[in-house]
C-alpha cells in the first residue's frame, strides 16, 4: 500500500520532467538546425559537473531560450540571444556558470584589458563593444570603471591639451563624458559620426533592450526598453544639461606616446591628452563585398527607413541579425520586391525570432531567399549573384550591403595595443570559475 502511494504521488512528477525535457530536446535540435547554438560573441558556458538543476540561472535571465534546464542539468539552447546581462553568471550558487568568448573552434579577437579595462599601453583604456561586451548597461558600467580608476591616478593637464580624450558617443563614451565631468576632469570627445555612435545604424523606431544602469552624476537609467528616436533624444539632453560638446565628424586616425602624454592624430587636427578613453563599437567601418559596382551610389551599408523604398526592387545581402531584419522590414513595404542574400546554407549567426520571421515571409512568398550565394557584380538595373554554382541575376533598383564591419584593430595594433584571440574563454581571468570540464549536451 504505501508503495502505491509513493508511486502515485511519484508519477506525475517523473511524466512532468519527461515532457519538459522532451520539449526542451525539441528545442535544442531546432537550435542545432538553425546554427543558432552557438556564438563568438559572449555568451554562457555550463560546468556540468557543477551544475546542480536548481534554474536560478533560467529564472535569472532577462533574455528567453538562452538557458533552459534538460535531464536536471542547465543547458545553452540560444547562444546568440544572450547579449551579457551577466544575471546568470552572477547568480548560480555553486559557480557553474561562466561568460565567454569564441568557441573551441571559432576564435574572437580581443583587446587585452586589465580589471580597470586598461590596455598594456599606460593611459589607453578600451570599453563598450570594442572590448567584447554589448549592452548599455555593460558600456555604462565598464566607462565609470575606467574613469574610477583613472581619477585615482596622477592628474595633470598638458600644455595645450586635455587630460582625458573619449573617442566615441555612443553609451560608452557618453558615461565616460559625465564620469570625467562629475570627477572634474578636463577632457574632450570626438565622434567619427555623430552623438549616438553605433545607435544611428539601428533602423528608424528600432525598440532598444536596456537593463537598470546608474549614470555617473545622474542616476538610474531611466528606460527598461526604448526605441531608438527617444534613447538618441536623451543622450542630446544629457550632454546639453552637463555642458559636454560632441566634436563631431572627427575620426582617430592614430595614437601614439609623446613623452608622458599621449598625441591622437584626428580628421579635424592633434590631440594631446594625458589619456585616452576608447569608446568605439566593433563594426568599425562597413565590411565591402569588393565586387564590381560596390561603389554604385545605389549601394548602402545600413537601412534607416524601410519606407523610402516602396515599389522598389531591393537586395540585402547578409545572413546576421542586421540583414535578415532589414529584409523584412523591407519586404513589409507596398510593392517592395526583395531579395535576400546569404553565402550560407543557414544563418547561423543571427536571433531564432528573426530566422523563424524569416522562414515564414519565405513561405509565404512576401520575399525571395538565395542561400549559398556570393554577389558576383553589381550594374545599373540588376545584380548578378552565383548560386551554388549557377549564375542568376534579378533587377535592381537598391543594394543594402550587411555582411558586418571592420574592426578598428589596425589602429589599436599600430598605437601598441595587445590583442588576444579567445577560444571560449573568460574576458578577464580574475572573473573565472570555469574548469573547462564542461561536455557538451548529449541529446
């Protein structure tokens, strides 16, 4: 009797756990299908031999599918969604969970950053993106870091020069502005575009995903999520209000040491600072498809607003997150004809939400997918492209060119910065607790 009722009370846990972990094997195979469990970028890393099922890490997340639980045990099921919140890792209460970069078999190179984000060069300090973490609240928090420490550095102001020089407004460089405003620190801010960064590349309304932050000087972060027009319109606000003036349309060209300075050589003249804050996103500058007619001034490299092309017949080539939005964003438009172009069989690389968007507008004949194809060249009225091997061209009115951008490594290497290649690794060892021992999940 008394076993039939320790079974009774038994079985619809065990028919439970068996269901969920049928669902989440469903989810993990899908994941593999799509390309989507893996990523370079940062993301989790289980220590299975740690982990004890507790789901503090899922619950954790603000982001969903990254984390689930399967056969008692904690499993990355969409490495790409994870943008560094940082909760999981924080979180696990027996440190089974680490954030890295790179995979076993696909490096990401990386600037080599102490725990104050300083490079091996004196006074040459990296944050944001470019050190290998997204996510305003991270660009926030590595700035004020960073301005932390170099406030409790030697201070002088060179003759003719600044202490501190921010190259970037974006996030980054804007919380590095009012750090250096709050601690009373001379300084200037230059922009290769202008205030927003990398945020002007978001398409027109782009919903931006934030996580609560504190601004040096201001306080708490005042939006969970916000679209693009609102977020840019408070950066300008913030930098009228604390009197921090964007030298805009001024590029870094190059960083060099001048005695116990340092002297950065800018579009619109020299520099010299006592040090330089390196605010700059990841993209860089475009990456080209260096075929004939890339210079057509009806070839982009980032779409602002998808109406401006109605009735139009469109290209995007580019299989990432940027790409595969911009194509429906554009196949969303009246008498648009699009076409997407990935060099891939899948799109690994870009979110499952925008890949299963995908399929389905593919399905439903709203716009034209090639897979496994290279642009060959670019003319007047039409695009030639190799599919598998075969030519096919399609008319052409516009070109959106979304293969990625060119990390500004040439400039970090000449100015002596140390880089390193990270194969699923930690971005600073002191933040470590992985044994390497994980396995990967046996479905």
């Amino acid at each position: 009797m008394t076993a039939l009722v320790v079974l009774l009370a038994v079985l619809p846990l065990v028919i439970r756990q068996r269901r969920h972990n049928s669902r989440i094997r469903a989810k993990l195979l899908r994941a593999v299908q799509l390309g989507i469990n893996e990523t370079i970028s940062l993301h989790p890393v289980v220590d299975d031999g740690l982990c004890i099922g507790c789901e503090e890490c899922v619950r954790g997340c603000p982001e969903e599918d990254v984390l689930a639980t399967y056969q008692n045990k904690a499993v990355v099921v969409d490495g790409i969604e994870c943008v560094g919140h940082g909760v999981c890792e924080r979180v696990c209460p027996v440190g089974a969970i680490t954030l890295v970069v790179g995979t076993e078999q696909r490096g990401l190179e990386l600037p080599r950053l102490t725990e104050h984000f300083e490079t091996n060069v004196p006074g040459v300090y990296v944050v944001g993106e470019l050190g290998g973490m997204g996510l305003i609240r991270n660009a926030i928090w590595q700035a004020s870091q960073a301005l932390e420490h170099i406030k409790h550095q030697k201070r002088a102001t060179p003759a003719g020069g600044v202490e501190l020089l921010i190259v970037g407004a974006g996030p980054a460089g804007m919380a590095a502005a009012l750090s250096a405003r709050a601690a009373k620190i001379s300084f200037r801010i230059i922009e290769q575009e202008a205030l927003g960064g990398s945020m002007l590349h978001y398409p027109r309304r782009k919903l931006v995903m934030t996580h609560p932050a504190v601004l040096p000087g201001i306080g708490p972060f005042p939006f969970k999520e916000v679209e693009k027009e609102p977020l840019l319109a408070f950066w300008k606000d913030m930098a009228a209000k604390h009197d921090i003036r964007v030298e805009e349309r001024s590029s870094l060209l190059g960083l060099e040491r001048r005695g116990d300075d340092l002297l950065a050589k800018t579009t619109q003249g020299e520099i010299v600072a006592r040090r330089v804050v390196l605010a700059l996103g990841r993209r860089g500058t475009p990456r080209k498809l260096e075929v004939p007619g890339e210079e057509s001034a009806k070839v982009y490299y980032r779409l602002i607003d998808a109406h401006l092309y109605e009735m139009k017949k469109v290209a995007v080539i580019g299989g990432g997150s940027a790409g595969i939005e911009a194509a429906l964003a554009l196949a969303e438009q009246q008498g648009t004809r699009v076409t997407l172009v990935h060099r891939r069989e899948n799109f690994a690389g870009a979110r499952a939400a925008l890949i299963e968007k995908l399929m389905v507008a593919e399905k439903e004949n709203k716009l034209e997918v090639f897979r496994n194809t290279a642009t060959r060249r670019i003319e007047t009225d039409k695009v030639v492209f190799d599919v598998a091997g075969t030519e096919v061209e399609r008319p052409n009115d516009f070109v959106f060119v979304m293969v990625g951008g060119v990390p500004p490594f040439d400039l970090l290497k000449k100015a002596g910065v140390d880089l390193q290649t990270k194969f699923g690794a930690p971005l600073r060892s002191r933040r470590s607790r992985w044994s390497g021992s994980f396995r990967a999940t046996k479905l």
